[in-house]
C-alpha cells in the first residue's frame, strides 16, 4: 500500500496521472491481522486515497509492563471514523496485528506481547468517508521479564504424641515455614512389617490404629514436595497395657478399621463414595474435601452407612476426598480418593458451528477485596474466557475462567478503589470481545481511630438451656468478625473433645453430655491461620430426672420439628431456620428441586438449627423441605417456599 500510495503522488507531482486516473483505481490490500486470525481483506473503493491536511500527531507509549503497551495519540475532534494500530516484532516473521478502535478514542491497550522485545507502532485513521490519513509510526519495547518470587522453603517442626491408649496413639506436627505437597508416617507393627500412612497437605494430625498393647514404637515423619521428600522427625512411644481389675487376661474386642474408599455414579456435579468396614464398627463417619474455590466441607454420615452422594460439585473439576470413622469419640483414617467430575454436556440443539457472541456483564457483591462477576453468552459457545483489568498500582492483570462458567469472583483487589473489567472469550484461536463493566470496591472496615483495620475480639460465653446430656453456649463478638469458631472441652473420661462452629454463628448446642458432671467450656475464635481467646465458662448438666413411682428406666422423649422460616434471601442464596420443639436429632436433611427439576440434598450436623442454600438461580421460586433423622428414622418434612431476588445489574 506505501509503495502504491508513493508512485501515485510521484506521478501527480510530475503531471503524469490525472485526477480521474487515481479516481479510477481501485484494488485490494491485505491488513495484518491479530496473532491466532486470519487476515481481513479490505476492498479500498474509488476515491480512497489519503486525506490532506488531517495530521495524527503525538504517538506516545505508556504503561509499559512485560505483556502490554499503551499507545495514544493526538487528532483533530470529530474527523475519524476508526482508528487501525498496527504492531509487529521486525526480528520476527510472524504475521502483524492490527487493532481498529473507534474514531472517538485516543488511546489503546496492546496485550498479549512478548517480554523485552522492541516492536514497531504505526497508526493511520479513516473518515467517514473512506478517507485514510498518512500514517505515523513509533518504536517501543516491553519490559524483561519479572523473575519468578522464590517460595518459602518448606520444613519440618516438632513430631509430638498425645492420647496414647493400649491400641491407638494420636500424632501431632507442625510446619514453620513453608507447604509441603503431602505427608508420609512410616513405622512397624508388632510383626516388624513397615506400615505407611498418607496424609494430606493440610493435616497436622493423626491417629495410629492397630497398635498392640505394652509395645515400643517408633514413629517417623516426612514432608514430600512433588517427588522429593524431606525429613524424617521422628519420636517413639511405648502403648499402654491392658489387664482387668483382677490381673485377668482381657479378651480384646475387634478394632473398626477402614477399607478402601470407591467413587462410582460420577456426575458433572455429583459422585457417589462408597467404603468397607474390615472390622469393628465405626459410630459415624466424616467425608472432607474442598470445593472449586478452595473451601473445606464436612459432610457427615451415620455409623451404618457405608455410601454418600457428594453433591453441588463443579464440572471437569479434581476433587480430592477424605474419609474419616469416628468411634468412641476418636476420629481414625483418612482414606482418600481422588475424583475429576465429568464435563458438561453441550445442550440439546446447541450447535458449535453458531458463530460465538457475547451479551453482557454485570457486576455484583462488591468487598472491600473482591468483586463478583457475572456475564451472558448470546449464541454460540467458548472453550473458555478471559478477564483482564488493572491492579491499584495500574499493573495489568489476567483471570482466566473455564467455559462452561458463567460468573467468577475477582479476589486480592484493593478497598475504595474504581476498576474496569474487560472480558473476552475465547473460542479456538480466536477471541471475542471484550465486554466491560466497572466497579467500586467497599471501604475497608477500620477502627474509631481510621489507622488500621479492626482486629477481632471475642467477648462473653455463656450458658444455657442446661440439660441432663446437653447446654447451649452463647457468645458475643465486640469488633471484627471471625472465619469460624472452636469449642474445647474434657469429657468424663478426661478425653479433650472440639466442637467446630462456622463464622455466622453465634450459638451452639453441645451435646452427649454426662448428667450430673461439671464440665468447662473454652471458646476460641479463628481467622484466616490465628487462633483468638479462649473465652471460658463453666457448667454443670442436670441430672437424670425419673418419675418417683417409677424405678424402671426413663423414655426418651421423642424428638419433633416446627417452624420452618427463609431469611437473608439474595439473588443466589437464602438461609433457612427452623426449631426442634423436643428431643434431639442426630442430623437434618434438606431437599429441595432446582429449575431443571433435578433435586438436591444439603445434609446439616445435629446441633445447628440453621443453614444457607448457595448456587441458587436469581428470580426463581423454590420449595424447601427439611427432614430430621434419629437414629435409623426420618421425621418430617417441615416445608417452605421462597422466590430468590433478582440479579443485580450495574
């Protein structure tokens, strides 16, 4: 195009092309194009030449990072229709990118470069009337590549033992700097066999099963990082033994030990978990993972299953599932099974070969540190999309989310602070977009004094509603909020018990207490990796009331429900609550049907009396039913409707 735009003002300068032989022209040109498109042609139409007298001046470069530039410019107001930035690396033979923005803008970010590499800018504008402009072109570099932040060594701490018993020995360690992938226990049983006992990255305890009574063992600990191992500690403890009150050999009874953990029936958002029991018999059982955002969950399970549906689970997503038994009070295992849900299927009539759109972005739920995101896809589908926006300090950052997802929560922004998010989608080579909204994060939570952020503090604990078996504790918290809560107590036989409680909460029941005994209750409150408190008190339970003609044993009374009720009601989530009028149940089970018509099941521990339904569809009508399991029988349901608020829209 240069060479044919000189020779024809070469020519009209020496009087050799007339006005109508340059009218008459007219020919195709090639425009590079972004990395990962074909080109575009672009058909120049008659009267297509340069425009005198419209000059582009003051080609600047900014913001210079490792991946990006921004250009800008100076035009006269009003007299472009679009602008085209041509950009390409002189020492490379891939084809140019061109970016179009409109006549109105005087500035654009290019992405997607290569670090330290100069690249060549050249900028030309088209009127309305198809009328381009001399070019002006510019050189600029990106900055070198950051060097990689060096990760904290991981190390071993101290190995520790506690609750040694004549079959069992719990194990407890700490880690003061650093993560490791996993940990290894190696020992011998009383056969001189070595025994191995995985654990995953986020335990710092374990209970040994199996041991032999009055026998010296030796216990090691190693810390493994993707196939290195570090370590060992290593400590050593002698069991305890085991004789009746009259010296008499004691008949040992068998001890519960867990199987293998199977996962079979797996769904895009389910998987059902099955075990074996080899021996003995657990009291209940306790499955851990994490969801796709990193969360830890507990579902529990009665003593005599020995399978669990794990619902609300997120397509194409690695799970990795813990199970635990619980007898006596002592939490034995893991066993673990790793699990990857399966991809979402594409929808009935859905066609790949629709040309892919965008529709819209909205934001929702700003923090002081996050925002929500949410979008719409017009027609067509993505392999997965792309958020892009800039830090506080103007760095520009990228968040790069699946497709089959629909909304993304940005995290590590900073309070008070106004943000452009941009999104693209990508679909094969090529991207779409983008799609912008804006958003102003929260203020951050500061004290009376406005220096710094509001430290958490707990206040009273105190109790109430004491019975033969159980009391319910309450507590303040004065400033600040906590992630979640511990309670610690002994029970008859000196055995120390924990009672977790989530960060909304600010009661709990604690239950299976001995009548008659005096226990002290110890609070502490948990944020992010430190523990506050404690806070204490001191109880004494009832004791067992029995009819004064009647000596026989007492009957339970028999447990029922009443009053269901939905508060906290959002575009995605509600919260239900509801009170146990008699009795105690072991757990609750709350089913209710999604839009689809496909139903869910959320399974609540039996001390809490109330529980938030999350991933709920904005404006849409449910009906919830809570059912209370005792034992081996299901009462219920109490029900309710509620209809979710609308989705918020900037």
């Amino acid at each position: 195009m240069e060479r044919y735009s000189g020779w024809l003002t070469a020519e009209k300068e020496e009087g050799k092309v007339s006005k109508k032989t340059i009218l008459e022209h007219s020919f195709h040109i090639c425009l590079p194009s972004a990395p990962g498109t074909s080109a575009t042609k672009v058909q120049t139409t008659p009267g297509s030449v340069t425009a005198p007298g419209v000059p582009l001046s003051n080609l600047n470069v900014t913001d210079v990072s490792p991946n990006s530039l921004r250009v800008t410019w100076s035009a006269p107001p009003s007299t472009f229709h679009t602008f085209s930035l041509q950009y390409r690396d002189p020492k490379s033979s891939a084809t140019p990118g061109e970016i179009r923005v409109p006549g109105t803008e005087r500035s654009v970010n290019v992405m997607g470069l290569n670090p330290g590499t100069e690249y060549d800018l050249k900028l030309s504008g088209e009127t309305p009337d198809g009328i381009h402009s001399a070019p002006v072109a510019t050189k600029a570099s990106t900055a070198p590549a950051a060097a990689p932040p060096e990760k904290e060594k991981p190390t071993l701490g101290s190995l520790s033992v506690s609750e040694v018993t004549d079959s069992s020995a719990r194990l407890l360690w700490d880690i003061p700097t650093g993560n490791f992938d996993s940990f290894l226990i190696q020992y011998k049983d009383a056969e001189g066999k070595q025994r191995a006992l995985p654990m995953d990255a986020s335990s710092r305890e374990a209970t040994i099963a199996d041991l032999v009574p009055s026998r010296k063992y030796k216990f090691n600990l190693y810390g493994l990082i993707g196939r290195k191992r570090l370590g060992p500690v290593s400590t050593e403890i002698v069991t305890a033994p085991v004789a009746s009150e009259q010296g008499e050999k004691v008949e040992l009874a068998a001890l519960p030990s867990l199987g293998e953990l199977v996962a079979s029936e797996i769904t895009t958002d389910s998987v059902r978990l099955s075990w074996s029991v080899p021996s003995g018999s657990f009291d209940s059982f306790v499955v851990q993972f994490k969801d796709a955002e990193g969360r830890p969950h507990s579902l529990p399970v009665e003593g005599v299953f020995r399978e669990v549906i794990v619902p609300n689970l997120s397509p194409s997503h690695r799970y990795r599932f813990n199970l635990y038994g619980v007898a006596n009070r002592k939490r034995l295992g893991p066993v673990t099974k790793d699990v990857v849900t399966a991809s979402s299927p594409e929808r009935p009539g859905e066609d790949r070969a629709v040309q892919p759109s965008l529709g819209e972005l909205s934001t929702s739920d700003a923090s002081s540190n996050s925002v929500r995101l949410s979008w719409t896809v017009r027609s067509g589908r993505f392999d997965s999309f792309q958020v892009q926006f800039k830090d506080a300090e103007g760095k520009p950052r990228a968040l790069p989310v699946e497709g089959d997802s629909r909304e993304v929560t940005v995290p590590n922004l900073s309070p008070s602070t106004r943000y452009k998010f941009n999104l693209y989608g990508v679909s094969g080579k090529q991207r779409y977009g983008p799609i912008s909204a804006e958003a102003l994060t929260a203020a951050s939570v500061v004290s009376p004094e406005g220096r710094i952020p509001i430290q958490p503090s707990l206040g009273e604990l105190s109790v109430s509603d004491v019975t033969s078996d159980s009391v319910i504790l309450s507590w303040t918290v004065p400033t600040g909020s906590f992630d979640s809560f511990l309670v610690h107590f002994k029970d008859t036989e000196g055995k120390v018990q924990m009672l977790p409680v989530e960060g909304v909460f600010r009661t709990v029941t604690v239950p299976n207490l001995a009548p008659s005994h005096r226990y002290k209750f110890n609070l502490y409150g948990v944020s992010g990796r430190k523990r506050s408190g404690p806070i204490s008190t001191d109880a004494t339970t009832a004791a067992t009331v029995t009819s004064p003609e009647v000596t026989t044993e007492r009957v339970p009374v028999q447990p029922s429900l009443e009053q269901l009720a939905v508060s906290d009601i959002t575009s995605d989530s509600l919260r239900l609550s509801w009170i146990v009028r008699t009795g105690n149940f072991d757990s609750f089970l709350v089913h209710y049907k999604e839009p689809e018509g496909k139903s869910q099941s959320l399974p609540v521990e039996g001390p809490f009396r109330t529980v938030t339904v999350q991933n709920l569809e904005p404006s849409q009508k449910y009906k919830f039913n809570l059912y209370g399991i005792s034992g081996n029988k299901r009462l219920g349901p109490l029900s309710v409707d509620a209809v979710t608020g609308q989705q918020k829209l900037n």
